[in-house]
C-alpha cells in the first residue's frame, strides 16, 4: 500500500492503495467515480478510456503510480451541468442504446476533438477505433462528433 | 376508438397497499443517481404522489410518473413503453418521469425481455392502463363539477369541460381520481389521434448516461458490500476436482475464499436455468482489484467430468431429462459430426407435394453448404450481480431479462419463498439474449448467503466469455431441383447444428413451392448454448438468402424479382396452411428497399447485396453496398426496409435497427469461437475480433413501412438478413461465393491460396 495525490476532474484526491492498482479501479471503487467503466481489462475495448494530460487513455492499463503529477478527467468531469458540446451533440443524436461503452467513446471523442477540431473520417476512425460498442451505435458516434466538431 | 375491457388486466390495476400485506414491500434503497431531480421533471417534483394504478402515479402538481415494466437493456423499452402509457393518458411528454419497475409481476404481469415482444405484448395491457387513467381523472372531474363525464375532454394533462368553460390540471384531481372505482370498459384512442406515439422522444436516460451516472449494476454500491470473484472450470466438459485457497486467502483485503455449488444435484432446471459450471470457487474480498489479484494465486485442480443428466423444463413448462455427455470437444471434432449428420436423412419436419420426385426428374440440381461457428454474445458489462441474502430474505439488483423464471431458481436454491426474494431490475451493459439466463443471480445470491454480507459479484471478461451460453454452431444444406427450361421444380434444406437444428419448417420459402422439404438434425454437447439476438434465424437467413441469391442467378432473375415471384406464388395460391407469415408485407419490404435504393442503377466500383427476412413478428429487406479497398471490404451504405407495424419512437427504433445492421455485419464478418479439448480459444478482445468504428457502415438508412397495424418488436429482425446482405455482395465484388463465417477469414484464406 501507498498514498498517492491524484488530480482528477480538477480536485485533488489522495488514496491509500496498490501501487499497481490500475487508475480504473481506483476511480470505481476509491473514488465512487462509476462513469469510466470496466470492459476489457487490456486495453481492448475502450470503456475505461479517460483524459490524462490531453490524451485519451485506457484507465484499466495504467497503475496509479503512473498518474501522480498528471491531470485526469472522467466522464463525470467533463462539464458541470452534462452540456460539454460532445455530450450535447451525443444528446441531439440520441446516441447511446444499452450505453455502456458510451462514457468511453464519449472520452476519447472529446480527446480527439481537443487535438483536432475538424477531423477527417478517416481521424475519426483511428482515434474512435479502440472503443468497442456491441449495440452498434458506431454511425451515430461518427454523426455526433462531427456535429461537436462544428458547434 | 375502440373499447376496451380493462378486467383483463385486473392485476395491473391492484394497488400497492393492496399488495403490502402479502410480500416484501419495495423498500430497495434505489441509487442515488436513479431518482428524479426536482429539475428533470418540468413542473419540479410534487408534495404527493397519487397512483392511479401500477404504472401510473399523478402529483398534486401535475407532474407524472410511469413504470416502466420490462428490463432495459438497451432496446429503449424504458422510453417506448411509457410513452404508450402517456399517449393514452393524454399528457404532455415532459412532465413524464419515468422509473423502472422493479419485478412485480402481481402488478405487471409479463415483464420479460426477449423475442422482441416487449411493445408487441405490451400494446394493449399499456394503452388500457393509460386509458383507464385517465377516465379515472375524467370521472373525478365529473363528480367534482357535477357534470356528465362524457362532456369532459383533455389535453395534454387538462380536463376541459367545454359547455361551462370549467378547467383543471390532471394533478388538481389525481387525489380524488386515485380512490375511484377502476371502470370496466375504456375507450381507447383512435391511432388517428395520436400524438406522442410516432414522434422521437430523446432516450429517457440519456442525460445519465452523458455524465456516467450509476446506472448498472456493475456501478452498484451499498454499505457493507464485499465484492466476489469467480473461478470456472478451463473447459467445457470439466469439473472441479480439488483447489488449495491458502495463498489467495492471505492477499491483502481478501475475506474468504470457498467453492460452491450453484444449484443442488436433484435440481429440476427452469427454463432459463442453463448451467455450465455446477461447482465453482468464490474469492471474495474488499475491492475489485485485490480480488483480481488473490484469483491469480488460486491452486485449482480440474479433472474431466463424467456424463450426467438433469432435469430441465421446456419453454412451455414439461420437464424431460437432459444429457450432458462427457468429454472435451473440439471445432475440429464438431466439423467433421456435422459433416458426417448432414449426409444421414434427418428429421422430416415439413413436406409439401413429392420432392423426392421433383429431384428426380430435374434436368440440374444446385447444392450449396452453409456452415457458422459459435458465437460468444460479448456484452460490454460482463456479467455481474449484486445480491444481499440473510437467514428469511434475499435482495437482488442484476442484469436480468427473465426475472420470473429465475425467481423460481432463486426460491428453490435458498429455500425462502418466492415473496422473500425482491429482484430488482438493473439497466443492462446489453443482453442480446444471454442475460436471459440467470445462473449469475444465484452465484451472486450463493455467495451473499455464505459469507454474510451484500456483494457484488463480477466476471472478469475472460470468465464471461469463457462461460458458455453461446450461440450454437450451424450448418445446411439447400438443394434445388430446376428443369430444363430453369424453371425451379422442388426446394430441399437439411440442417442442423450443436445442439439444436437452425429450421423454423414454416416460414418462407416454405409456402411459395410445390414441392418443399425441410430436415432437422441435432448433436448433443456439452458447450451450453442460448438465445442470441434472433436465435436460429441469425443463422438460417445467412443460408437462405445467399441460396436464393445463388438460386436467382443460376435462374437468371434479378435477386428481389425472384423472391417477389416467389412471395406472389405464396400469397395468391399458398402451399399448405401452416405457413407463419403475411407474403404480402413480405412483399412489402422488398419493394420498399428497391425503391429506397435505387436498385437496378449501378454505380462503379460499388458492389450491392440484397436479403430478406421474418422473424419475431416483423419484416424486414436490406440492400449492402461495398467496395473494395484492394482486397478489403468496405461497407458504404446499407438501406433497410421495416415493417413492424405502427412505430412508437421512430428515431430510436432507427437507432435500433442501426446497430443490429452493425452488429450483424461485425458477425458476419468476425465473429467466432473456435474449441480445443474444451477450452474456448479465445478468451478477451484481443482475440476476439469485434467489429469497430473504420468497419461500420458509413451509412445506414432505416426506412419503415407506414401502417396501421399493431406494432411489433425490433430488437431482433433487422439482425438476421444482414448476414446474407453481406456474403451476396461479396460475390457481386469477389466473384467468390462464401460459405463459412466468419467471411473475413474465408475471404483471407481464399486470397492467401490464390
Ligand atoms: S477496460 Fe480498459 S480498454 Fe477495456
Ligand atoms: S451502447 Fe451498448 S455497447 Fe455501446
């Protein structure tokens, strides 16, 4: 066990842990912070993507001793009131159908619009492509970020 | 406007406090995230709730809430099924919150989710509620003004009488309303009239879902609560045979580690009670990832299980004895029984005219074998259950599409009656069938029961896909007997699969041809199997529907004409009586998607598939187009035509349809579970290819057939053709017809061999 300062959604957290534990875990059963979800546990799948230091990351694969010192956002960080334009556009297409993978793809959609606001589809593919969703909503998604991208 | 009786769904108008006396009151402590807020409810929250009847309660204020019944799992029946309620009584969408109900079938009556039956089934039972409602508030209003009830109209929640220009909110007689008689009969609206019925309404959960609320039962959290880990057999065909729990048990924040049974030996199986391990290891501990790490340390020993036999109840209720044979098969192994089954006579299960004959004097015969793998659902929640058991009660909150078999499961294995047993309904990370079976609830509720303590139990992804229930693998054979002039004579499909034939006998073409024959076959195993969205039909449209495509080019016919002449033949003139589907809305979706996607203009480079299907009351035709990206496929468009009847939310039942089309071209093209000596050969995602975002379509369009007709489901029947849809286009860009899924990899077997 050991203590680590964490900087997640703007607050400093401290945490009594595993030094291996992975940051996912530590956000779902830590930090109470259940929006980044488990699907995987090898960053195949992308539901536990959150923002770390501007990028996209696969939370389930990175120990808490890598994320001392850097800025992580979750899903449950990204705006106040749910109305960070990806959500909004998520919302006016109706994405989500059992939502599960959704807080992943949403993350790593922001992620990527942060890095380039005007993507190419082939952009959205490579940024969007390690975040599975079994219902399918894949068009929807592609739909959605291009309406964030030009809000 | 039609009346109804509303006696027949007596059960649903039982108040709660009727009911109190009888079981466990909902005192299920909800998550936090899960309960309204004062601002999502446009009017705010009210002072009081009045309740009209179980899925009906009216504030003071006006505001309204509406149960949902059925299991949510992404099929967004927590949006549809409210929104008949609301239709029928007459309020306005945005003062609708809406709840999940927990399970209470004295209450609700049917509150399972599958076969894509959740709207057809409940139509009715739904408009009565709402209908019945709001002659409630009618009446209430009536005796209020002391005027006749049949001069008051509403509108969107106001009670209007005309002649005295007298107005009140619904909320304003809901105290009144709620102590009424129920009526007998109710007069339902005229579809004409609807008007939330057919408009898109945003998914009810959305917001919550945006902002990672808890809303699954993996982000369940309770005080107290331990989580638990499971171990399973390596194989199928395998049990425990002994473990030493020392090591595991000293990590740090581990409780207890034990083995468990999940049901007892002379268990009579439910239904729903499919089973592939009886006996497992439990770890069980604070957190999830100490958990992960003591299942690590683990020291099991497996040995190979000999035959037994359970058992097992069918669908509709008779119980029978069941196999489960011995031994640790392989996909090789299956290949080459399924081979050896096809060439034997099967069971005959449909026979129209003299096939036999036709055969015989056909001046050519086209043969063709279609073969599919297992397939592991892969729902994104793996599966998880949180169950709290003492000494005279269990509580429940789970993934679970079948509550009311698995309630009886529960009562048998803790020995508490079924009214001590609350199962309170998750939304589900997905289901496509496969939380159908409960087996996860009682594993939950075993281990809760032993170490004394709520948990929550997960699988790791490895345990949930390594677990069983999987699609069964298939295979058939179609054989056409045409004549000299090409002129199609006789029909022949024979086909089955581990451990269950693919062949609804009654469904087209059966029906379109004099002479028709269908056999079935089947070999026992022990790899489990279940529903998997659109059982058997996943399968048996891929066959179909690429054979009639190979069928019409043999014949020289365009592939939609063919089927329409076909279809015609079978409406005009049918051939036995037995036949389960309408030719002409068959018809009806055929022609939609030639129209809606220009076929017959060609475009270069674009290469398109067309396929149709019914199943699970609706229909349904798909046109695919792809290109080639030099030996890569890639999906551009696909244009699908549905008729499920009357559309409750057009926008999200589009959405549906988006993603079973997705799904379906995913499988197609990927999905497999292969087998070695019993042991899954692929275990997590990085073997398990699924299909991803530079996969999909980069179009999908889902148009309906407008009518009038009571709605049917949609989960399901857009997922079937898509398969067929696929492989008729590859051969339109490949020249290769496929008979093995999963395409991709025949297609790269082909080019590697070429
Ligand atoms: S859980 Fe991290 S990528 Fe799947
Ligand atoms: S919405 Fe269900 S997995 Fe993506």
């Amino acid at each position: 066990m050991a203590t680590f300062n964490l900087n997640i959604n703007g607050k400093t957290q401290i945490v009594d842990v595993d030094p291996n534990t992975p940051i996912l875990w530590v956000l779902r059963d830590h930090l109470d912070l259940v929006g980044t979800k488990y699907g995987c546990g090898i960053a195949q799948c992308g539901s536990c993507t959150v923002i770390m230091d501007g990028n996209a990351v696969r939370s389930c694969s990175i120990p808490v001793s890598a994320a001392e010192g850097t800025k992580i956002t979750t899903i449950e960080g990204l705006s106040e009131k749910g109305d960070h334009p990806v959500q909004k556009a998520w919302m006016e297409h109706d994405v989500p159908q059992c939502g599960y993978c959704q807080a992943g793809q949403i993350m790593s959609a922001v992620a990527l619009l942060d890095n380039n606001p005007n993507p190419s589809d082939t952009d959205i593919d490579n940024a969007m492509n390690g975040n599975i969703c079994r219902c399918g909503t894949y068009v929807r998604i592609k739909k959605a970020i291009k309406t964030a991208a030009n809000s | 406007m039609s009346i109804v009786k509303t006696k027949l769904d007596r059960r649903s108008f039982l108040k709660a406090s009727a009911l109190a006396g009888g079981g466990m009151m909902l005192s299920f402590s909800w998550l936090a995230g899960c309960k309204p807020s004062p601002k999502e409810v446009a009017l705010g929250l009210p002072d009081e709730w009045f309740e009209m009847n179980a899925f009906i309660k009216i504030g003071e204020n006006g505001a309204v809430t509406l149960f949902n019944p059925n299991p949510e799992f992404g099929q967004n029946v927590k949006t549809s099924m409210p929104m008949i309620l609301a239709e029928e009584l007459d309020v306005d969408w945005k003062n609708v919150w809406v709840e999940q109900a927990d399970f209470y079938p004295e209450r609700y009556g049917r509150q399972f989710t599958g076969g894509s039956q959740s709207i057809r089934q409940g139509w009715q039972p739904l408009r009565t509620a709402g209908a019945t409602a709001r002659a409630m508030l009618v009446a209430a209003a009536a005796q209020s003004w002391n005027v006749p009830a049949n001069e008051i109209t509403t509108e969107s929640g106001v009670l209007i009488h005309q002649a005295s220009g007298k107005k009140a909110g619904y909320g304003e007689m809901a105290s009144l309303a709620a102590t009424l008689p129920v009526p007998e009969e109710v007069e339902l609206k005229d579809k004409k009239d609807f008007k939330i019925i057919g408009t898109s309404k945003k998914n009810v959960e959305v917001n919550k879902i945006l902002t990672g609320k808890p809303l699954f039962t993996i982000d369940y959290k309770k005080e107290g609560m331990l989580v638990a880990m499971i171990e399973h057999a390596p194989a199928f065909g395998m049990r425990l045979k002994s473990f030493d729990a020392a090591e595991a048990k000293s990590m740090p924040g581990i409780k207890d580690v034990f083995s468990f049974k999940v049901h007892q030996d002379d268990y009579e199986h439910n239904f729903f009670d499919t089973t592939t391990h009886y006996e497992m290891i439990a770890v069980v501990g604070n957190t999830t990832w100490e958990v992960m790490q003591a299942k690590k340390k683990l020291k099991a020993e497996w040995e190979v299980a000999p035959e037994r036999s359970i058992m097992q109840s069918g669908f509709g209720g008779n119980a029978s004895k069941v196999k489960i044979p011995a031994g640790l098969e392989s996909s090789e192994g299956h290949r080459a029984r399924m081979e050896e089954f096809s060439k034997k006579p099967g069971n005959i299960l449909r026979r129209d005219g003299d096939p036999e004959a036709a055969f015989k004097k056909a001046a050519k015969i086209l043969e063709r074998t279609y073969n599919a793998p297992y397939l592991a659902h892969n729902c994104m929640e793996p599966v998880t259950c949180y169950a709290h058991v003492t000494a005279d009660q269990a509580e429940l909150y789970g993934p679970i599409q079948a509550p009311e078999v698995i309630s009886n499961t529960l009562s048998a294995r803790l020995g508490l009656p079924k009214e001590k047993i609350q199962i309170n309904l998750a939304r589900m990370g997905g289901g496509f069938g496969q939380r159908a079976y409960g087996h996860h609830l009682v594993e939950a509720a075993v281990i809760s029961k032993q170490v004394g303590a709520p948990i929550k139990m997960v699988y790791s992804r490895e345990d949930d896909m390594t677990y069983g229930i999987y699609r069964p693998t298939y295979t058939a054979t179609y054989r056409a007997a045409l004549d000299e002039n090409n002129k199609l004579l006789a029909l022949h499909v024979k086909a089955g699969g581990i451990p269950e034939t693919p062949i609804a006998p009654n469904r087209f073409p059966a029906g379109a041809l004099d002479n028709y024959l269908a056999e079935g076959w089947a070999i026992e195993s022990n790899i489990t199997i279940g529903a998997f969205r659109a059982p058997r039909s996943n399968f048996i449209a891929s066959a179909e529907q690429s054979f009639l495509d190979e069928l019409a080019e043999e014949m020289d016919k365009d592939p939609i004409d063919f089927r329409l002449e076909l279809l015609e033949r079978a409406k005009t003139n049918p051939v036995g009586s037995n036949n389960d589907y309408d030719a002409e809305r068959y018809a009806g979706v055929l022609k939609l998607v030639k129209e809606k996607s220009n076929w017959g203009q060609s475009e270069p480079g674009i290469h398109r598939g067309v396929s149709a299907y019914f199943c699970h009351n609706s229909y349904v035709a798909e046109v695919l187009d792809l290109r080639l990206e030099g030996n890569k496929p890639v999906v551009e468009n696909v244009v699908a035509a549905v008729d499920c009847g009357i559309v409750i939310n057009p926008d999200a039942a589009a959405n549906m349809g988006e993603g079973a089309i997705v799904d379906g071209i995913g499988n197609a093209f990927f999905g497999e579970l292969p087998f070695k000596d019993g042991v899954p050969q692929k275990n997590n995602f990085h073997q398990y290819r699924m299909i991803r975002m530079a996969e999909a379509p980069k179009k999908v369009e889902v148009h309906f057939v407008k009518n009038d007709i009571d709605p049917t489901g949609l989960g399901e029947p857009l997922f079937p053709p898509i398969f067929a849809a696929v492989s008729n286009a590859l051969y339109q860009a490949t020249g290769r017809r496929l008979y093995n899924q999963p395409f991709m990899k025949e297609l790269e077997s082909e080019i590697t061999r070429m």
